[in-house]
C-alpha cells in the first residue's frame, strides 16, 4: 500500500468524506425514524383497548418538533458560521499548526471529543448558558423525541471553545468535520435500549447519557461526552445508575407544551433574578456563576413550595 496517499488528506478528500458522513447519517436516521414509528405503532395498537392506552407521540412531541426548527435555522446557519470565524481567527493567531492526514486524525477525534465536553460542560455551570441549555433538558420524559428539543444557542459557548482548540493547531474545516461525530447522540435518546455493560462504560450510550438528563441530586451534571467518557473519566464526571430511580427534566417544572415557553422559561427566571440582584457584583454572578449559587428572588407575597427556591444546573 502507498502509505504517502492516504497520509496527505485534501480538500477534495474532505468534501467527499462529508457527503458520505451526511448519507449515512441520513440513512441511519431515517432506519432510526421508521423503527420508532413501528414501536409506537405497535404500542399504541396492543394497549388501546386496555386501561393503560398509549398515545402515538407524547403531548410535548409538536413542540420539540418546533423548537428543533428553530435551533436548526439559528444554530445550524448562524451557529457554524460564527464557529467557523472562531477557528479561522484562532488558526491565524497561532504559529502552531497540526497537518490533518491519516496520522492525526486520532488527535483531532480527541480534539473534537475535549471541545464538546468543555463546552457541554459550560453550558450546566454558567447560568446564562444553562438558560439555553436547558431548553434541552426541561422534558419530563427521556425518549426519541427529546433529541429533537434543541436550544437555540448552542454556538455560543461553542464558539468560546473554538477558539482555543485552533489555537492549539487545529485545522478549522478538519477540526468540524471530526467534531460533527456528537451527532451520534441522536440516536441515544432511548430507553428502549437497557444496559450495554462495558460499552456504558467508555462510549456515550442511552444508560449513561439518561443520567445527564436526570434532576436528582446525586446524578446532576454527570456524564457530559459526545461520544465517548474519555474526559468525563479524567475529569470526574462520570458516573452510571445505581439503585435510585431516575427523575428527568429540570428542578423547576415549565409545565407548558407551549414552545414558546419553553423557550423562554430559563431566561425569564435568569432576568427576574437579574433585575432584583443587590449590586452589579450579585448581577454579575447571576449571569456567569453556577446555577443553584446565584441570587434567586422569591416574591414576598407568594407561597412557594419547599424545593421551588432552588435553581439547579439540572433544572
């Protein structure tokens, strides 16, 4: 084999490499979408004439299917090409730049595995963030359609992250294409798929990834990889299921299938705390402290269950 053809990667090579990626994705979506359909056709048919009758699609289903529009129109457009910029002006700051062949692609795998896992992790740590983030997270159910429950600012703290992974050397257009391997967790939104033993874990799956998107205490802000637990492992965030039941969606409940509550409910209760903070520096850490450590302003003249003071990163 001529080693020196496939350790110089081209342009040509890359545009060719992102067609396939985008129909085989497709492909393995679409085979993903049909399944689904057949199960819940299924479902729906064993159990409708029971006392337990089951719906073709959850009552929140047309709302993620909006807001997964919307986040596709600001995100998918805007989004990239802010990312992008991020990467171009890293790559042109730095003097360090690492060739993208057959070598290295392991390295930028890494790379784009790091990028989402710090940025991921921004979004549950800093409030202004987490009131976008957990857009994705406010579903009370885990199932196929909370992939589809996107926020619309993601490329935010995306772009923050860009930034200093060009500036390590990373191509931009080699580094975006590595990093599109998150789309994976597309197909981990489930909970018909059980316990897959030592692929829990190392590799993003639907038993650990269920726990990112729990709101008990002990299983909060957990588990933050694209597609493997290689940085949750090093940086202790890792962690699987024990014997307590899973809760999912956030610590405060939207209850609305509205969209456009949902939308809004994180940075309506971030502008209330904001408004009311004591001082610039209080303000200050409302936006960019963790959730749950801010200023939360509780109305006097209301009554509040115990546990509504709490704004939690996993709300």
């Amino acid at each position: 084999m001529d080693w020196s053809v496939i350790a110089n990667i081209n342009q040509d090579d890359v545009a060719q490499f992102v067609k396939f990626w985008l129909q085989g994705s497709g492909a393995i979506l679409s085979l993903l979408i049909a399944a689904e359909i057949l199960l819940r056709v299924l479902g729906w048919w064993e159990h409708r004439n029971t006392d337990t009758p089951r719906p073709l699609v959850p009552e929140d289903a047309p709302a993620n299917f909006v807001l997964f529009l919307h986040a596709i129109l600001i995100d998918g457009i805007w989004g990239n090409a802010l990312i992008f910029a991020s990467l171009t002006l890293g790559s042109k700051l730095t003097t360090w730049h690492i060739p993208f062949n057959v070598y290295t692609i392991p390295l930028y795998f890494l790379a784009g595995e790091f990028w989402h896992y710090m940025y991921h992790r921004m979004s549950h740590e800093v409030r202004l963030f987490w009131a976008d983030h957990s857009i994705h997270h406010s579903q009370r159910e885990y199932e196929f359609f909370t992939s589809w429950r996107l926020p619309p600012g993601t490329f935010l703290y995306k772009a923050v992250w860009a930034l200093p992974m060009a500036l390590l050397g990373f191509s931009p257009l080699a580094f975006l294409l590595m990093a599109q391997g998150i789309a994976f967790q597309t197909f981990i939104h489930t909970r018909r798929i059980g316990s897959m033993g030592w692929f829990d874990s190392w590799f993003c799956s639907p038993v650990n990834h269920s726990i990112h998107h729990a709101c008990n205490p002990q299983y909060m802000d957990k588990n933050y990889g694209g597609m493997t637990m290689i940085f949750d492992r090093l940086l202790g965030t890792f962690i699987l299921p024990n014997e307590e039941k899973i809760k999912f969606g956030i610590t405060k409940d939207v209850n609305s299938n509205n969209p456009f509550v949902i939308w809004s409910f994180g940075f309506k209760q971030l502008l209330i705390d904001f408004w009311h903070a004591p001082g610039l520096v209080a303000k200050a850490i409302v936006l960019f402290g963790k959730p749950g450590e801010t200023y939360n302003h509780v109305p006097k003249a209301k009554d509040f269950a115990a546990d509504d003071h709490i704004l939690a990163a996993a709300e």
